[in-house]
C-alpha cells in the first residue's frame, strides 16, 4: 500500500500501523530526514516500509515513487492520500503562495494517489483508496477557509470515485478524524484551545493516532468489503454535536 504524508503525525501513524499488520507500506513524503527517523522507529517493522521522497504535489514525482513500489511488491492494493499542509489564518490574510501550495498538497496530490493506485492495482483483485477528510469539512470553524476547502474536497473525490471505480473493484472511503494533537497540530494550537475542544467533544477527549489506525485497517479488511463512498468520522461525535 502507499501512504502520502507518511513522515509524520496521522500519516506516520498510520503507516507503522499497517506495517506491524503485515502490510508492506510505500511511505511517501517530501522530507527525507523524516523517513529517515521514520525507518530508525521502526524497528523491526521497518522491512514492511520502503521510504519514498517525493513531493505528493508532482504527478511525475507520484507515479515514479509507486513505480518503485509496485516493482518491488509486484503490485499496489491501497492507497491512503493523508498529505496535507496545516495553515490556520483569516480569510483576509490568504496569500497567494501559501494558497497555491495547500491546493496542490491537498487536492491535486489526492488525484496523483489514486492515479498511482490505479495504474498499478490487479484488476482482478481489486483495491481500496482511502481519502483524509475532516470535520471541518461539513462544519464551520474559522480561520480554516484554505484548509477546510481541501478537506471538503476529499469528501467530494471520495464520494465521485466510489461511483467511478467501483465497477473496477476500487473501492474509496474517507476518514474524517477530530482533533488529535500530533506534532503539526500541537503546534498551531494553544493548550487552552485543547482544553475547549475537550469540553465540546461529547466523549470528553481528544483523539488518538491509534484511534485513526485502527479505523483505516477495518477499511482496508474484508470486514469491510461491502463499504464504498464511506465517511467514516473519527472524531468522538463533535461533528454529530454540532
């Protein structure tokens, strides 16, 4: 399987999940000194993972990167698009560049995932692509305009493409976690803010990373065979709050 954003935070999480299930893990990221620290926590888990540099946001860069993957697996059965760039600020402060740069992290490097999927699953087998969405996408949260249109545009491809290719054997879901403070997220928001978020989150706790590993492999187990277009939000019931 091939993870994007795997160098850290939910990505990280998720892909030394899937190795310590089994699977061989393809993980993708743009900073090699975080796969490099990546492979060193592995441990024994580290034969499952092959790291991967490169930009999730050049198609040319995406596809040689599973190219590797597939050569070495014989094929690519799933495919998790978890790279995202963070960046909180008022609508009236959106700069162009900062823009520019979570579109193409967080939409465009979604499509060269399931590209890269497709181009090297067995058609016979099927495949399982798996889109990060969040609550910020059906709920509004300001300063997170940029961010939150990302999201809700993984919400959008995942529900198109459980149409397009399940007929293929391809099925798509998303997930949709809450707030779960990873290094990234820790360090855009204040302790206080934790603290509020608790108190409005109707199981009374933030999540955890292996709260969204353990949901990501029943989506890609048989257990789950029969889910397609799927949103699956792990995020202790705020969205269900309101």
């Amino acid at each position: 399987m091939l993870v994007t954003g795997a160098g850290r935070g939910i990505g990280r999480a998720l892909t030394l999940g899937a190795a310590a299930s089994g699977a061989m893990v393809g993980a993708l990221d743009v900073d090699s000194a975080l796969l490099q620290a990546l492979m060193s926590d592995a441990g024994s888990q580290s034969q499952h993972i092959m790291p991967l540099h490169a930009d999730v946001a050049d198609r040319a860069a995406v596809m040689a990167a599973a190219k590797q993957l597939a050569a070495a697996t014989g094929r690519i059965d799933a495919a998790v698009n978890n790279a995202a760039l963070i960046h909180y600020e008022p609508i009236e402060q959106v700069g162009e560049a900062m823009l520019d740069r979570m579109l193409a992290i967080g939409i465009k490097g979604a499509v060269w995932g399931a590209q890269a999927l497709l181009a090297h699953m067995d058609p016979a087998r099927g495949a399982v692509l798996i889109n990060m969405s969040s609550p910020v996408a059906e709920r509004g949260f300001p300063g997170t305009s940029v961010y939150a249109m990302t999201k809700a545009a993984m919400a959008s491809l995942t529900r198109t493409l459980a149409a397009e290719l399940g007929p293929r054997g391809v099925r798509t879901c998303a997930l949709a976690p809450g707030s779960v403070p990873t290094p990234g997220a820790v360090a855009l928001t204040t302790p206080a803010e934790y603290q509020r978020r608790v108190a409005t989150i109707p199981l009374r706790r933030l999540g955890r990373e292996e709260d969204c590993t353990a949901s990501l492999l029943f989506l890609l187990s048989s257990e789950a065979a029969f889910i397609n277009g799927a949103i699956l939000h792990v995020d202790g019931g705020i969205l269900a709050a309101g």
